[in-house]
C-alpha cells in the first residue's frame, strides 16, 4: 500500500471570499452564460478570485453590487 493521495480525487480549493451563483458573476459582468460557466468551473466560485479575473481582463462590472459598498 502507498500513501500517495488518488489522483481520482481532485485537490480542495480555498474558498476566498463569499461565493457567486453562476447567474449573479454572468449578470455583473454582462456575460452570456455559456462563458459565465467556463469561467466559474475553471477558476471556482469565490467572489474574489473571479473579480481579480475580470479586473485582469480589463472588464468592470456592469451592474453596481450592493456587496462593493
């Protein structure tokens, strides 16, 4: 028997922030759905990372958050 982790199993993620629904990240940043889901299963649901993300494309919100004040 080994000790090495299943590689089956994917490594946790550390939630940073509160966490989006898909809807609320696709209508803050005014993206079609099909692109809102890429982005969220590629860079997970926490509100920070994917607001870094979309600082770093260059893309501001749309809709002002009431979780900005």
């Amino acid at each position: 028997m080994t000790d090495a982790p299943n590689a089956a199993t994917p490594a946790r993620r550390v939630l940073r922030g509160r966490p989006y629904s898909i809807s609320e990240f696709a209508r803050k940043y005014r993206l079609d759905d099909k692109e809102a889901k890429r982005l969220y299963e590629k860079f997970g649901p926490s509100a920070t990372e994917l607001d870094l993300l979309m600082a770093a494309k260059r893309r501001p919100p749309g809709l002002p958050s009431s979780l900005d004040a």
